[in-house]
C-alpha cells in the first residue's frame, strides 16, 4: 500500500487504472486492461516508461479490482526502470476524480506539480514538455489536448492562442474546435482542494470550474493519440505505434522475408515458411506462426498459434489461442484467452470468449459464448 | 437383344446449370471425372444384350461427335448420336428416330433421361420387365418424402401387381410417394401408343388446339404416354432403393460427385490397394489411402516438379485426372474431381468440389462446396465457399432440392458457389460464399484494383511484343504463330459462349415443360421468376465481395447490371 518513504521533492504521477474494461473483452476477462499487451507490452509500462523518462519517480496506481494481478505483474518490472509503485485501492469506483482524494496524503507531500493519466491513452508521451509548459504559465493545470476528425462524438476544448482554456462543450452539434481532452494532466497539489472524496468526474466537475477561475491550460499534442479501450481502437492504435516507431527507433521493427510494412515480431515467436506477414501486425512471444500463413493488421498474444495457410486481417488472438488451418478471420475478430479455432471456418468479426472451442463458421458478427 | 436410348435435350436446356452449361453442354459436364451420361453408357455396356446406344438430342453433332466417337472406342458397343432437327420434347424425339429403335428387332429397349444420376440397376429392371409380359413400359421408381415428391411424376401403384394404376407429372398436392425416377424399358409396342399420341397431337396442333405446342411433332413422354398408359395394366414400376438423384443445379453437381465417387470406389478397390496409372511415382514412406486414385503424377515431367517423397494428402474420395498437377502440400477431398490440365498449386485446400479443366487454384486457396469454371483461376489466399445443398440426410427418401436461383425477395438461395469459365481474380485473399455465380471472363476483385490490373494485362501485351522482335525471323514467325493460334482459339470460345447466349432469350415463351429439363414452371412462374430477367442477371452478375465482411447481408445479393449488346 505505501511506497511513500521517499525524499519530498520528487516528481509524481497518478494513473487512473480504475474500470473493469469491459470495453476491451473478451480479453480483460483473463488479464486486467492495463496488463494487456499492446505491441508485446503491457498498455500500462509503455506510459510508466514514457513517465520514468519524464523523471517521475513514484507512480500511483488507481486501482478498483485485481490489484493482486497487477502488483504481481508489474512490481518486477517496475522495480527495474527504478520507480517505486503505490497501489491505491477503490473500494467503490470513483470515477475520474475521486481516485485523486483518495490519493491526496500521497499527492499533497510537496508542492510540486503532479501527472495524472488514464490508462487506456496510447500515444508520444510528452511528459517533459508538458511539465515545462505547465511551469511557463504558472497556473494550477494543464490538459494535453488532441486533434480529432469527427470531434461531435466527444467532448471539446475551446481555448485561447495562448493555451488558456476557456471552456468545454460535450458533443458539440455545430463545429466549435477538433481538440479533445487526450486523458494527460499535470496538477498542482492545490487542486485537490476543489476535489471531495465521492464518485466525481474531473472532467466535468472540476475542470470546467478551473477553466471558469482562469486556472486551467491545454497543450496542444503532436504525433499520434488514440484510446485503445475498444479493439477497433486497440488495432488502430496499433497500426499508429508502429508507424511512429518506424520513424522513431525502425530497428526494433522486423525485417524478414515475408513481411510486408511494419511488422514487430517478438524473437521467440516462429515463423514457418511462405508467410506473408503485415502491414502492421505485432507477434508475441512464444507465438507460432506455421507455413504459408498471411496475417495482416492484426495483434497475435503471448503463445499462440497459428496454422497453416490461415489468413487473418484486423483480429486479436489471445494468449494460447489456436487458429486452425485454411481459416479466414476478418473484421475485427477477437478470440479470448486459449480459443481454438478449428481448420478451414470463417470468423467475421466474433468476439470469441476464453477457453472456447469454435467448430462452426461465424458469418456475421456476434459474440460467442 | 436389347437397346438403349439416352435423351440429352438440347442447349436451350440446362438454363438452370448455367454459366457451367455454356461452354460444355451439360450432358457432357464432368461429374467424378466422366462425362454425365458416361455414367449411363457404362451402366448400359454392362449389360452384355445391350448391343447398342443411341443417343437423342438437340445439340449439333459436331458438339457430340467426339464424345461418341471417345465412348465407341471404350466400350466397344454401337453407339450414334441422332439429332432432332428441333426440340421434340421427350417423346417426340423418340417416335421421331423409331425406325432407328426398331431396327434389328431388340426384345425392348432402355429409355434413360440424360439429367439423372444413379447406381443405374438396369438388369433387374429388364428382369421385372421381362416377368411382365403384357407390361409395355416399366418405370423406375424410387421413394420420396411427402414434400419433395410434388416436384416429380408422381405414381400409384397396385402393391399385388405393381403395376401402375395412376401417373400424374407434378401434381400440384401430394399424391404418392413413390417417384419416376425417369429410367424405363419399353417394349417396342409402345410406338404403338406413341402413334396413337402423335395422331391425337398432330390433330390439335393443325386445328388450332395445340396449347402452344412449338411444332406439330411434340410430344411429352410423361405427359402423352406414360398418362394414358396408367391404369392399363401396361405400366408397370419397379421401386429401387439405390441412390438417384437428378442433376439440375450446380449444387445437385456436387451431390452427384459424391456418390459416383463412392460407386467407383467399390469397383476400383477390388483387386489393388489403390489405382495407380502408368508413371506415378510413390514414396515408399507415402500413405495412400486404398481408395485414391493417384494418378496425377502422370506425366514424367510433373513427377519432376512435384515433390518427391510425399504425394498430396488426399482424403478419399477424389478423382484427379492424369495430366493434373497437384502440389505436394494441398490437401484434396473429400468429394473433389479434378479435370485435365488443372494447376493446384501450395497449401491449397479443396474439398467438396469440381475443378474443371485447365483451371488453376493459387497458394493457400480454400475451395469448398463450389464448381469453378474452365480456364478460370482462383488467387492466393482466397476463399471460395459456397453452402452445402445436399438433401436433407435425417430425412428418409428425402432428395435434392432443386430451389431457384432467387427467392422471394431477390435474394440469392444459398447453394453451390460457381466461378465460371475464364473467371480470373485479380487481386488475392479474396471471399466468394454463399451461392454466387460469377459469369464468363468476369473478372473479380476490389473496383479500385480494376484499372491496376488492366494495366498490368497491357503491359505483358507489349512485353511479349517486345519480346518477339529480338527474335530471328524464323523464332519470332514461330512465335507469333503460336500466339495467333492460341488468340484466336480463345476469341472463338468466346464467340461460341455468347453464340449460345444469344439463341437461348428465344427458347419459345410458353414452351411446355415437361422435356427432360424443363422446370421454370408453375411454382418457380408463381415467384415472379422468369426466363429473361434470370439471363439479365447472369450474364452480367458480379458479386463484388469486399474484404472486409461488412455489409454481408447486402452482398450477398447479387446485382442487375444493365445488359449490354
């Protein structure tokens, strides 16, 4: 439960896990979200790398269910990158806010300025800017903000040129701006004055009351965003990552016979003969991949595998899944946790259970029981 | 001595066995590897009184000569193609060319419908006929459930005598169970009550009564005969319990193939564990099931290209023609017929399905419950799949289904996939499913790859024009030769395809449809379902899949293209 003996000074960050994930199922059924690998590494290490590397040293984690999973999980490779953990348990959901209360002993031991993040972001981490911005102006808050194409689905940020946010509209009808709220904060210990320990959304609650006393900036985002808490999304995503890493650090990217575009294929996994692999496929550890099989855009889990001259586009294979031969998987098929596929079917967009065993096509999408 | 006869029909039938039917006339279409009514010639020299086989039809000789001339060779029995110089339905043929049954006086003669499939049990039905003597035609009967037997001649027989007391062609509610099963021997006194039927025709037809009879010499074998002959004591049935089954659809295709597949298995496997045709080469650690036919590595030159210490997996039954080539890592069977020329290529999959000649299926491929054309080619990756239409196997008697096209609200039936002649994908990991037909040359892919690929086609033209003019005169006249011929071969084909589909809008509107393959009758009229609009649709249908599985249920209908002259 503590971590807390460190020298004041430091800086922190609050990572608001919460959620059952019930978004991203079948596969938050076997593993919590934050500890599902997103390009062979669990969603919550890509953000507490990108914070170590922001020189955060004590990251909070805002948990309601299976702690147990994640401490175990996490603390070896945490403890690696040098980082002290803190789990903070919800015995009721809070919602966005109400974690940060409930943390405040541990927020409020120095006056600096603290991260708060969601746990379903993907995106270039811009944790150092956005400290030192948030220094510039001096204020109690800022949002990093994101460009999207279709900002009506969700809630907009209006703000001045010089980053001051004036206001927020839910679902703007009419276009008012394509910036939204990407999930990252970084605050100033006193805003946990304007936050009472009960179920409490920031969002809505205590943001646009910051905006109101001029308290609240946004920091625009460059590179890619996306919320990976929907598989569409979790694939989306992904085709991102990939493309950013190629820009980035291309070496950690495969370069084989047999694959196409971006591709992260981790060594231990297999690849068998007359493969066509990608564009934007990552492959987990331990994975077998057999002859003449062609997978595209697609997420393969820890040790499964896939047979012979399988086709699969935009589908996520769970850990210890087994795709038959000759089956075609399309349309954002996710198969649970140690699924076996039988040779020669057809899955359109089936959201399959764990354990699950499929001897009949699924034509149309729909989720299997 | 006895005789055979065989009814084919002509081109203006087979509508239904389209677009497989228009380049190789149906009776002729490949089925466990033998021509359709291969399967009845062979079960008629079988017979050793059978001295000799006609053959009734409309197509022209030049499309049967060849065949006839093939079987004349095989099974050293006499047999003619005789053409009627227009369709004369079932009867009319017959009692056209009766000289020609006549002659040489056979005790009695066979009368089989070229579009049946069945374990033909000829001798006893000559034995049953035989037992009869006042019988002038015995039918073979079969039993059907409650439902389906309105589809077929239906007929009541006396349990005492079998003889039949009622016969009526597709009635329109339930009457017996018991099925013609369109095989018969006739003694040759039943010219005498074709005679009498021609009369009574003849006599309407030039009195202004002749129901839209297309030509005064029509006559229903059903209809004409075998109705006035009930009741009787001159028709008699026997009923068999082997398998039959009609060829109608692709999908009754696919049905057939199974079971000749099964009879031939029984007749291969007698004697050494598995057929093997000259020059097939078998690694010695190789499985090869009893039951297949191995004969792919006909030639010595494939042998060198197929891998050689493991043949492909096959999984019984499967017919492969010799000159096929098949990869050593494609898995065949069940249910599969492969025809001449065909290239099955890497980790391809086929199962319940005919390939026919000289088409070409791609690496990693799936096909299964489909017919893909001649010459036509399926991509890499692809997944050909269309939906099992076999009758119903919890259901004793119960037969193939023989649904329409479209139902009720234009939709496509699920059935038997078909890619037809010359269909070429151009681009891969394509999905067809679900009973779409693609038509001649159709070539089929995203919209987007179109222009691609035409592209791509202009570009080998010129690259082989290139080619040619580095050549010295002689090679490049050589060469040129070859591609002329091989131009002009397929220009021909072409012609001949669209030959065939030009003559068939004027098969006569109102054309009675009791011949050997009429079925667009009452209950298909009753939805909306005529011959024009389904050529409409055919000709020009393109199902456009995408590769995302969006929008399934849009898709599966097939589309009506405007029609182009």
């Amino acid at each position: 439960m503590c971590g807390s003996d460190k020298k004041l000074g430091e800086i922190r960050a609050l990572i608001l896990v919460g959620g059952y994930g019930t978004r991203l199922r079948p596969l938050t059924l076997s593993r919590p979200k934050p500890l599902v690998e997103f390009a062979n590494k669990p969603i919550l290490l890509h953000q507490i790398e990108a914070l170590v590397e922001a020189g955060v040293t004590q990251v909070i984690l805002a948990v309601s269910y299976r702690a147990e999973d994640m401490e175990k999980e996490l603390t070896e490779e945490v403890s690696k990158l040098g980082v002290s953990l803190t789990f903070s348990h919800e015995t009721e959901p809070l919602g966005t806010a109400g974690p940060l209360a409930l943390a405040r002993e541990l927020l409020s031991t120095s006056p600096e300025p603290f991260f708060v993040l969601n746990s379903d972001v993907i995106c270039d981490f811009p944790f150092k800017e956005l400290a030192r911005y948030h220094r510039s102006h001096g204020k109690e808050g800022t949002i990093v903000v994101t460009k999207v194409e279709e900002p009506s689905k969700y809630g907009v940020v209006v703000y001045k040129d010089d980053g001051q946010i004036e206001s927020f509209v839910e679902k703007p009808q009419e276009f008012i701006s394509n910036k939204i709220n990407a999930g990252m904060y970084i605050l100033n210990p006193s805003v946990l004055s304007r936050i009472e320990l009960r179920p409490m959304s920031i969002e809505k609650e205590v943001f646009p009351f910051m905006a109101s006393d001029n308290q609240l900036y946004a920091m625009e985002l460059q590179g890619f965003w996306m919320d990976v808490g929907q598989p569409k999304d979790f694939l989306t995503g992904m085709c991102l990552y990939l493309t950013s890493l190629r820009q980035k650090n291309s070496n950690k990217l495969y370069d084989g016979t047999g694959v196409v575009g971006n591709v992260l294929i981790d060594p231990t996994a297999t690849i068998g003969k007359g493969c066509r692999i990608g564009p934007n496929v990552t492959i987990g550890p331990d994975v077998v991949v057999e002859d003449g099989a062609c997978i595209k855009r697609s997420t393969i889990l820890r040790g499964a595998c896939v047979r012979q001259h399988a086709w699969l586009d935009g589908c996520i294979v769970g850990w210890r899944s087994v795709v038959g031969r000759w089956v075609r998987m399309e349309n954002c098929t996710v198969l649970g946790e140690d699924v076996i596929v039988k040779d020669e079917l057809y899955v359109n967009g089936g959201q399959v259970l764990p354990h699950k065993c499929i001897a009949l096509s699924v034509p149309e999408p729909q989720i299997i029981m | 001595m006895l005789k055979a006869v065989i009814l084919i029909g002509g081109p203006q039938k087979g509508t239904r066995f389209r677009p497989l039917s228009l380049d190789t006339p149906k009776p002729l279409f490949p089925i466990a590897g033998l021509p359709l009514i291969q399967h009845h010639i062979e079960a008629c020299a079988k017979l050793e009184e059978c001295k000799e086989i006609l053959i009734i039809g409309a197509y022209t000789t030049n499309t049967m000569s060849q065949f006839v001339n093939d079987m004349q060779k095989e099974y050293h029995v006499i047999i003619r193609y005789l053409q009627e110089f227009t369709p004369l339905g079932t009867g009319g043929g017959l009692y056209h060319f009766r000289d020609q049954v006549r002659a040489g006086n056979p005790a009695a003669f066979f009368l089989l419908n070229g579009d049946v499939c069945a374990d033909f049990p000829l001798k006893e039905l000559w034995h049953f006929h035989e037992e009869r003597p006042n019988a002038l035609v015995t039918i073979m009967g079969t039993e059907a459930t409650r439902q389906q037997s309105v589809h077929y001649g239906s007929m009541v027989r006396d349990t005492t005598t079998q003889s039949v007391s009622h016969y009526v062609e597709k009635p329109n509610s339930y009457v017996s169970t018991l099925i013609n099963c369109g095989v018969y021997v006739c003694s040759l006194q039943v010219f005498h009550t074709m005679a009498d039927a021609f009369q009574k025709k003849q006599d309407g037809f030039y009195s202004g009564n002749g129901q839209g009879s297309p030509h005064p010499g029509y006559m229903s074998f059903e209809q004409d005969v075998l109705m006035t002959l009930a009741g009787t004591n001159k028709l008699y049935a026997m009923q068999v319990t082997t398998w039959w089954s009609q060829v109608k659809t692709a999908g009754s295709a696919i049905y057939a193939n199974r079971h000749y597949l099964e009879l031939h298995r029984d007749r291969v496997s007698k004697d050494n564990p598995c057929t093997i045709l000259p020059d097939v080469f078998v690694h010695p650690t190789a499985t090869v099931d009893s039951t297949a036919v191995t004969n792919r590595h006909y030639l010595e030159l494939h042998r060198d290209r197929v891998s050689k210490d493991n043949p492909c997996t096959i999984l019984p039954d499967v017919f492969v023609h010799p000159t096929a080539t098949v990869d050593s890592t494609a898995v065949i069977g069940p249910n599969v017929s492969i025809g001449a020329g065909v290239t099955i290529k890497a980790g391809v999959r086929i199962k319940e399905s005919i390939i026919l000649n000289n088409a070409t299926v791609h690496d990693h491929a799936l096909v299964m419950y489909s017919v893909v054309g001649q010459e036509a080619s399926v991509g890499e990756w692809s997944r050909v799949e269309g939906t099992p239409s076999d009758p119903d196997p919890n259901k004793p008697f119960a037969k193939m289904d023989n649904t329409p096209l479209f139902n009720t609200d234009g939709r496509l039936n699920p059935s038997i996939t078909i890619l037809g002649p010359l269909v070429v994908f151009y681009d891969t990991q394509w999905r067809i499913w679900g009973g779409a037909i693609l038509y001649i040359r159709t070539p089929y892919g995203p919209p987007d790859k179109y222009n691609e690929y035409k592209k791509k086609k202009r570009e080998n033209y010129h690259a082989k024009k290139r080619l040619t003019k580095d050549l010295n005169p002689k090679e490049r006249y050589n060469a040129r030769v070859i591609w002329r011929i091989r131009k002009k071969n397929q220009r021909e084909r072409v012609r001949n395809l669209n030959r065939v589909l030009e003559r068939t809008p004027s098969s006569s509107p109102g054309f009675p449809d009791a011949d050997t393959d009429a079925e667009q009758d009452v209950a298909d009229q009753n939805k909306n379902y005529d011959v024009h609009q389904e050529q409409n649709v055919l000709r020009f249908s393109y199902s456009w899949s995408s590769k995302k599985g969006k929008n399934e249920s849009e898709k599966g209908q097939i589309q009506n293209l405007s029609r182009k002259r």
